[in-house]
C-alpha cells in the first residue's frame, strides 16, 4: 500500500517520516529502507534502518526511479517497507506525473508485499483526486 504525506515547504513531513519510521523498526520483521536527496537525517535515523542518498545514483526520470526501487527490492528480499522523503525531487516527477508514478508504486507495492510511504512537498488541493484516499497524513 502506498501512504501520502502531503503540505507544504516546512510543515513537518520529513518529521513526521522520521518518527513513523523509527517507531516502526520496533515493531517489524523485515527491513526498512528510507529514501532521500542527502544524508541530512542520517543521525534521526534508527541505525537499523537503511537510508540510501538516492542524489548520487544520477536518477533523472520518474521511470529510473522505479528501476532503482526494483533494483534494490532485487537485491533485499526482505524489505517490509520503504520511505520516501521529499518525493518529487527524489523521483524527479512533477505534480502531474505523480497520478502515474503512484500508480506504478502501487503495483510495486503489490507485488512485493511493501508498504510505501512518501513525503510530498504540496497542498491537498493539488493531489490528483484519484490519490486522495491514499493520504494518510495531511500537513
């Protein structure tokens, strides 16, 4: 399943993602990975929690990004769940690719049994109407 943080620039999303993800290590069998343009929350982060600087994999489009998931996904099949921190950058999406692209998370999701969690940087207004029941936390 795939779950929205959505508001705006310095709101608490990456916050809320951090304490979601650190309470949750607790709490889980398999592993978690956290996603982010740097190292920044390197320090907030539980050590048993993979974060990857998805800045120094050159990902340039929406669909290099989900080659990069599933390559990561191939090579740890025990992912339970994965965090996205500031998503449109990671992703290098627009907010009028974002319907596709959780789409396609979505059916990764489904797949691979992963619960996935994402940080987006806008208001609920600007949230395709499609994906407003995957919202689980407006800011």
């Amino acid at each position: 399943m795939v779950n929205l943080i959505t508001g705006k620039n310095g709101k608490g999303k990456s916050k809320f993602l951090l304490e979601k993800v650190n309470s949750q290590v607790k709490e889980i069998l398999g592993n978690i990975v956290y996603l982010d343009t740097s190292t920044k929350h390197m320090y907030e982060l539980n050590n048993k929690i993979r974060l990857i600087n998805a800045s120094e994999y050159n990902i340039s489009s929406g669909d290099m990004f989900i080659g990069f998931l599933l390559g990561i996904i191939s090579g740890d099949h025990d992912i339970q769940e994965l965090y996205f921190d500031n998503f449109l950058a990671l992703s290098h999406t627009s907010i009028d690719e974002l319907e596709n692209i959780i789409t396609q998370l979505d059916e990764l999701s489904k797949n691979f049994g992963i619960d996935i969690y994402a940080a987006i940087s806008t208001t609920d207004g600007d949230i395709p109407e499609s994906l407003k029941d995957k919202v689980m936390e407006a800011l």
